[in-house]
C-alpha cells in the first residue's frame, strides 16, 4: 500500500519503523508486528493499524501526546494526529515483548470538516450512529475503507454509520473541494479469534460456530477444529490472508476430525484473493514437513437441487445441504489456493480440498487451486454451481467427482498426476455418478465440462509402474508409495495407496458431457462403466442423453 508522507525523510524513518526492544518476561516473547508499520495522519484525524503478531494484553505509549495519541482495543491501535510532526508509538504485549510504529501528522487543509467526535464504537453489528460536520465546504460524501464492516451514509452534515460485521474500519469525510477529516469506527460482536496473539480461529473445540458477519483482515491465523458459519452470516476474508489448518484439538492433543470451514445452507463466503494476494488455506506445519491431511478443507452447502432431498455431506461434518433454489447464492471464492487438506474423518468416508453440496448457480468460483488433498481436490454433491479456471495439483484420488445430480457447467479446468500418489479406490481425472446406487433419480447428474486438460502419471517418469503394494504379484517393492504419507499419519483412518485407472470415468447413470479437452497419461482413456447396480451410463451414451 502506498502512503504519502509530507515534510519528511522516508529514508530515514523507515529504518527506525520497528525497533524490537524486547524483554525477558518469557523465554520466548513474541514481539508486535503492524499493519501498515508506518501511519500517516492529518492532524484532527485518525488512523488505525491492526497488530498482527504479539500477545494480548496490548499497551500503547506515544512518546509525544502533544503530536499524536494512541489508544488499542484488542488487536486495534487507534491513533490520532493532534500536530505537524513525527513520532513513535510503543506497543508493548502481554509477555513484555515491544516494538515501536512510526507516525507522521501531516498539517491539516484549512478547509478541512470539523467532526464531531474522532472515534465511533458500536455496540453490536447492525448497531448505527451518527457523526455531524461542521466546517468545510458543503457537498459532502463519505468512505469507509471496509464496507463489509461498516457502511456510511451522507445527508446534509450527518453522516450515518452502520456496523455489518465485527472489527474497525476507518471512514473519510470529504468536501466538495476534496479536504478531508476522518473518524474510526469500532463495531462489537462475537468473538472468533482465541489463543496467543488472537490469531487463532475458532476455540478449538470440535465445533465452533460463526452466527455473525465478520471479516478476517490480511493476516495469518491458525484454524482449529471445525469452523462453521451459519445461516445468515457472511465470512469475509481479504486479500493475502493465510489460514493454517490443524489436526489438533485446543489443548494441542491430537484431533479425531482435523479442521475445516464449514459454509452452512443459506450463510456465505465471500474469500476475494487477487493475482498478487491469493488467499491460501495450507498446513500448519513446517515447510518440509507438510502432507496431505494435515487438515480437513473448505465445504460449502447450499439450497439448489440435489436427487436425494435434504441429504448429510460426507466427511461426518454435522451439516445438511439441499433444497429447489438452483439460484442460490453462497458468495464467491476468487483466486484462493487450499493445500495439504483431505482429512480422513472414517474409512472411505474423507473430507475433500474443496467440497460442494448443493451449491447454487447464484455462487461465484473462479481461479481455485486445490494441491496435495488427502482424497478428491474438487467434488460437488448436487447443485448447479458454475466454474472456472480451477487447477487440481497432486492429489491423492479423483481430480474432479460429480455426483447426486451436479448440473453446473466448468470451463478451462487443470489436472496434474503425481505419479507416486494414487488411492486404494483408483485414482480418476474424472469420477462422475448420478447417486451411489445409479438409480434414475433426477435431477441426473449432467455436468458440463469444457476447456479442460488432464494430465496423468504417465509419461512424467520413464519408471512409472502402475502398482503398489497391494496390487504387485508376486510381491514387489511398489513404486506407487504415495511417500508413505498414510503409513505415517496418526489418524485412525490412514489414507490408503492405490492405483490409477482412467483419465475419465463415468458411472451409475451419470450423464455428464466432456467437450474440448485433452486427457492424457492414464492406463484408460474413457471408461463408461456396465453393471454397476442400477447404471443406465452405457444407455445413456448410447442414446445420447447425456447431451
């Protein structure tokens, strides 16, 4: 972010914008770390900046009350600009670990606004308040730099303040000559964040549930347990944030169920990553040490058509999904890459990298990257989502699953094979059935997918041999060892090696369609299965209904 600094040596400065002091309260302080870490203000205005490392308690010192003020609430440092010049604020945490945030106030416009009051705090979200101008030139508008947690309204000299979601956010009063004042809103809410730092999502209990809006500012933060968010309330998260999943429970003992985010029927998500600032869900641990099932992944449920009714989603996540609105919106995932998830709940019974039940046509999924998941990368249960530019990297069994009636159309889609990591069911490019049984229960499963290139474990090593333990006679030591990544886990339902099969495999009555696209590198091309119980899928084709 780009800060304009007035009468000032930025040079200078900058190299003094953090200066660890420590101390020696702990073994192991963990000193504050800010957002942005040097702060320009008007004088008569205010600026917040978010604290992003450190431990709770914070305090906050300036070292001169005559050119700027500070105060924190939480994670928040409010700061206002009372005269021209420069000073040091020291925040100092809870194990006595400090460090110092560089202000510069910068002298304000003499056609400013006056506000009434510098800071605004909310009592709960959809709480509202006002803030009156005085001063300046009339033609007045105002800002909030985070609508999602609160929206401003204009009328004369009134400015009105609605709180949508917990956290602070600064909001900018301007004339018609473009001077301008600015105040801090704080709004109240449930908690979400626990642990060393507030950065860890959720209490860390098996379930932990989000009723109100929130946002996640950019940070990084440990998620814990399962997390879900429920009707009615919306999870924004910013641009560059980092969520780590864990396989631990709150007091750090090994979980039963890992963790995931949980998108329940009729709440929404709205994760907007950019090019140069995914959002990325990935392991907790070390660089080096990451694996498939680290933790579980990303669900989302919704209320479109399935062929079911009201059906559970798989992965022993306490959720439901489905309904007759295939309009259903469910928010947007843009530019979002999920890593070293797939958490094997029970035998056969995994949590997918990205999982998607009943999800409505009304829900925005473009650039998603799935890499190293401990089952399926992408598996819709039903609904009528559409995607785009979705990459499946690496991962254990099918690359792209439809089931339960799925009629979304996807466009311009990636696979790539490793070719040690298969699963003991055989690994697909695609797996497609209309339910588990193929009976003739509609909606049928008629995806659509177009643009999409899948490249499989042939081909990418000149000793590639389809087998591994289990399928080598006589007994050979097998090349498919999916690098022992479930012989090493300490889930009670370690995820199993296997063998790879088709490129694209189509069953029990499905009827999705393919067109445009190159598959490559598995032992079977196209596979069209008979004799499943119930499977009309050679029918189908045969017939042409898949059209």
């Amino acid at each position: 972010m780009k800060k304009t600094i007035q009468n000032f040596s930025f040079a200078t400065f900058a190299i003094a914008a953090m200066i660890v002091t420590g101390c020696k309260k702990e073994d192991n302080p963990i000193p504050p770390t800010f957002s942005p870490d040097i702060v320009s203000v008007v004088e008569g205005n205010v600026a917040t900046v978010a604290i992003m490392a450190g431990v709770e308690p914070f305090t906050v010192q300036s070292t001169s009350s005559s050119i700027a003020t500070a105060a924190v609430s939480g994670k928040t440092i409010t700061i206002t600009g009372v005269a021209e010049g420069n000073v040091s604020i020291t925040v100092t945490g809870g194990d006595g670990a400090s460090a110092k945030l560089a202000v510069v106030v910068a002298k304000k416009a003499a056609n400013a606004p006056a506000l009434s009051t510098t800071a605004v705090e909310l009592d709960e979200e959809g709480g509202t308040a006002t803030v009156t101008i005085s001063g300046g030139t009339p033609g007045f508008t105002a800002t909030s730099n985070h609508p999602n947690i609160a929206t401003v309204l204009v009328s004369g000299t009134t400015v009105t303040v609605t709180g949508h979601s917990m956290g602070t956010t600064l909001v900018t009063v301007k004339g018609s000559d473009n001077a301008s004042a600015t105040f801090a809103v704080s709004v109240k809410g449930e908690q979400i964040f626990f642990g060393p730092g507030n950065t860890q999502l959720g209490d860390g209990k098996k379930s932990f549930y989000i009723n109100k809006s929130h946002t996640i500012k950019k940070g990084i933060y440990t998620m814990v347990g399962w997390i879900y968010v429920t009707e009615g309330a919306t999870l924004t998260i910013e641009p560059g944030t980092i969520i780590k999943g864990t396989d631990y429970n709150w007091d750090g003992i090994k979980s039963a169920t890992g963790s995931s985010l949980v998108i329940k029927m009729g709440a929404k998500i709205m994760a907007e990553g950019t090019r140069e600032e995914p959002i990325v869900f990935t392991s907790n641990k070390p660089k080096g040490q990451r694996q498939a099932t680290d933790w579980g992944g990303v669900i989302i449920l919704g209320k479109a058509r399935n062929n079911q009714g009201l059906m559970m989603i798989e992965g022993g996540v306490d959720a439901p999904h489905g309904g007759d609105d295939d309009d259903d919106n469910s928010g947007i995932m843009r530019y979002c890459r999920l890593e070293f998830g797939g958490y094997p709940y029970a035998l056969d019974n995994e949590i997918n990298g990205l999982t998607f039940g009943s999800v409505g046509r009304g829900t925005t999924i473009e650039y998603i990257q799935v890499s190293y998941a401990g089952d399926d990368s992408f598996e819709w249960f039903g609904g009528s989502v559409n995607c785009k530019y979705l990459v499946a990297y690496h991962g254990w069994d099918d690359e792209f699953d439809t089931d339960n009636g799925f009629s979304g159309k996807l466009q311009f889609l990636l696979s790539v094979r490793d070719p040690k990591i298969g699963d003991q069911s055989n690994s697909n490019g695609f797996e497609s059935d209309n339910n588990a049984t193929g009976a003739t229960q509609t909606p049928f499963t008629t995806a659509v997918f177009s643009n999409v290139t899948i490249i499989g474990p042939m081909g990418q090593d000149p000793n590639f041999n389809n087998y591994d333990i289990m399928y080598s006679n006589p007994p050979l030591s097998p090349y498919i060892t999916g690098y022992n990544w479930g012989t090493t886990t300490e889930a009670s339902f370690p995820i199993r090696t296997g063998i790879f099969q088709a490129a694209m495999q189509i069953r029990r009555n499905s009827r999705m369609s393919c067109f445009n696209s190159v598959l490559t590198g598995f032992p079977v091309g196209l596979m069209i299965v008979p004799g499943d119980a119930g499977s009309g899928s050679t029918a189908n084709y045969g017939a042409g209904s898949h059209k």
